[in-house]
C-alpha cells in the first residue's frame, strides 16, 4: 500500500474510493480491474487500514483531511466517487452533487444513518422495530431516567449511538444497576439511544436497489450477536435457501424496509432483524451499504453477487450481475479471533469430515500470535454446500472446535484448504 497523488495521465477511466473507519473488505480491484480503471483510495485516516486486516491487495492510497477530499477529487476530472463506508456515505453523496455526478445514494440518507429516524420512519410505515427510548438533548444521569429506561424498552436494554456502525459503541445492559452507571459514564453526552432486547433468531437480508427496483440477493442467519469478538467470541453465520419461506418471509420485509427509507438511488441494502418466538420479523438496522463480516462474500456463493463489489459499481453506474439462485449454493462464515499469547493451532481433525467443503484463511496475527492486547482476527472459514442443513450443522460443530492453543505448547503452522 502506498500513498500517492492523485493526479494522472493515464486514460483509463477513474475512479475515487472514500475511506475513513470502516475498512474494505475485497480488493477494490475486483469492483474495477486494473486493465481497465484506474483507481485510487482517499482517505483521512492511517493508510494500514484502509483494508480489512485479512484482504490481501496492492492499492493507490492519498491520505488527505476531510477539508482537502474536495480539491483533491476536483484535481482528477471526470473521476467517479464511491465508497462503502458507513463514515463517508454523506460526504460522497455531496462530492458526487459537487462534481455534477448523478445522484446514487439515497436522497433521505439520514433514515438509513440515523438509527432513531430509522425507527421513526419503520414505525410510521408499519414495519415492526423494538420498543426504543432517545436520549434528548444528552444524557442525564439520575435514578428517574433509569427508572424510563427500564420502563420503556425493559431489561435487558441495548444502548446504541445514534450514527456508529459496525457495533461502535453498542452495550447490553442487563439490569437497573448496569443502566444507572452507564448513564453515569455517559451523562451529558449527546447522540445516544436504547432500544429494547428483542429475544430471538439473528438474520440479515440483502439486496440490489435500483431507482425503486430492489432486487433480492441473500438472507442469511448469524451465529448469534455480533458482540463479544474482543473477549474470545467466535462470530458467523449461513445462508438460508433462497425459496425457504423464512427466507421469502425476509426478502419481502426488506422490500418494506426500502420503500419506507427510500429507493431512489443505486446501492446495496441490508437490513438486520430478529425472528421472535411467535414468527415476528423485527428490524433492528439497515443500511444503504454493503455489509461487513463475510456476509458480502457468502452472498457471491449463493447468488453470484459479491455485495461489496456490486455496491462500488452500483455507485459508479457500472452493470452488476443479476442474482442466480439455480445452483442452489449455501454458504457459511466463521470469524475466529485469537487472543494474547495464543497462536494458530491447525485445523482440527473433525473439520475434514464435515459435509461442507472448509476454507481457512489464517492472518498474520493468527500464526505468529497475538502478544498485544488487542483481539485480532486470527482465521477466517468459508464453508460451502448443497445441503443447507450441512452448513448450519457444521458451523455449530466447527464454532466450538479448538482453533487456537497457547503458544508455548504449539509448533508452527499453516493455513490449510479443503
């Protein structure tokens, strides 16, 4: 990776990713090859994290203040502007209205940014959302406030920022003494909410928007919360059955979701909720974005959309493909984070007699060991199949394999494809 300008003669046509927080997850070169765009990455922030840890790519970086992105986009004429950050959709929308590049973000944006006009706008339209209480002006911290919290969304209570992503900031707490310190800890902040826990199955679903055409892609099913990496919590999830009536069941509760946001545009959508007990599809989040994890790359198994790419290119105005279902195609992921002083320790045995096929990918931080303090990503599994009850069965066999050992009783290894 390297920092460079921005400025050109080549005539491939250009193509400018914005980045900030949140990482990107290919190589852009898979939304726009080499041989034919020219492509580089402006970002604000330290040119090491404009990709995800586990992405191994070669890419164009200029690291510049959000107050230079302007002039710098305006130094490469005619360049298209994208990005699948949470952090710079908006900054992106208006460097596209400011270089006369047609619109492709939503044009109410903040429904899908702001996780209380979010809700706001669900309810007016009859989509199901959890019971929820905002924090306005700021927090304030007294027994009384604990005392609505709990009395309106209940125990546990899950406190969110209003506009983070990728569970920035997200907290479960889970009785009146965990409310009352952590209005405590937060008290006069601004931009905070709570939302009910909506006891239930996790799911996402996915799709391809289209000036108001929104096209199904995957839903999906998660491991469970998305919670808990940094104390040793193995994170996935798998593919449902695109004719699965929890998938259809998804699919069109997405379709609502949309058109209650907005569906103008060009962007990848997707959308987090619970299946309660008694069958109840309730929103959690959405976003006008591609999501995280794996669940972009699950979606090119099962659909042959990867969602990353098809979003970058949506933005660009390229064509992306349709999503295929025929082949039947289930897919899984596994995040396995190895915690300090632990170091890759092979595959165990019982992963090469599942039904799936298993991929492993061990980052560096996985084999050499993770002797900071920080949980890293140590291996990351794709697990794929015809058989949907394989997959999930073995992502529950595999989550709960021992994948990392302490280092001082391990050898060296390596990574293994099967």
């Amino acid at each position: 990776m390297a920092d460079s300008s921005a400025g050109s003669s080549d005539a491939r046509p250009r193509v400018v990713v914005l980045h900030s927080r949140q990482p990107l997850t290919t190589d852009p070169a898979q939304a726009f090859p080499r041989d034919r765009f020219e492509v580089v990455v402006l970002t604000d922030a330290d040119p090491a994290t404009v990709l995800r840890e586990d992405v191994e790519a070669s890419v164009e970086v200029v690291r510049a203040g959000r107050g230079e992105w302007e002039s710098v986009v305006r130094s490469v004429p005619g360049a298209e502007v994208v990005s699948n950050d949470e952090y710079c959709l908006v900054e992106c929308a208006r460097l596209r209205a400011a270089t006369g590049l047609p619109a492709r973000h939503p044009a109410r944006l903040d429904g899908y940014r702001d996780k209380v006009l979010m809700k706001r706008r669900l309810e007016a339209a009859g989509v199901p959302v959890p019971r929820h209480l905002t924090f306005e002006p700021t927090v304030t911290s007294s027994r009384a406030v604990a005392d609505r919290v709990v009395g309106t969304v209940g125990l546990p209570a899950v406190v969110k920022p209003r506009r983070e992503a990728n569970s920035r900031g997200v907290e479960v707490l889970p009785d009146a003494e965990a409310v009352v310190g952590w209005l405590a800890r937060h008290d006069g902040e601004t931009g905070w909410q709570v939302d009910e826990f909506v006891d239930g199955d996790l799911g996402h679903v996915n799709a391809l928007v289209h000036h108001g055409d929104v096209r199904p892609v995957q839903a999906g099913r998660y491991l469970g919360p998305l919670l808990g990496f940094e104390r040793g919590r193995v994170l996935g999830g798998w593919t449902l059955p695109a004719d699965s009536p929890q998938a259809v069941a998804a699919h069109e509760l997405n379709e609502r979701v949309v058109h209650a946001l907005g569906s103008d545009g060009d962007f990848v959508v997707h959308t987090e909720f619970a299946t309660t007990p008694d069958g109840r599809l309730v929103v959690l989040e959405t976003a006008a974005r591609a999501p995280g994890a794996a669940v972009s790359e699950l979606a090119r198994v099962h659909a042959g959309v990867q969602l990353e790419v098809a979003h970058l290119r949506l933005q660009a105005g390229l064509p992306v493909p349709e999503p295929d279902h025929t082949g039947g195609r289930q897919a899984a992921w596994l995040w396995l984070p190895v915690m300090p002083g632990q170091r890759w320790g092979g595959v165990p045995e019982i992963a090469r007699a599942l039904g799936s096929e298993v991929e492993v990918h061990v980052s560096r931080v996985g084999r050499d060991g993770n002797s900071g303090t920080d949980v890293r990503l140590g291996a990351a599994l794709l697990l794929t199949s015809t058989d949907p009850g394989a997959v999930a069965h073995d992502v529950d066999v595999l989550h709960r394999s021992p994948w990392f050992r302490t280092a001082d009783s391990l050898g060296g290894a390596s990574a293994v494809t099967r």
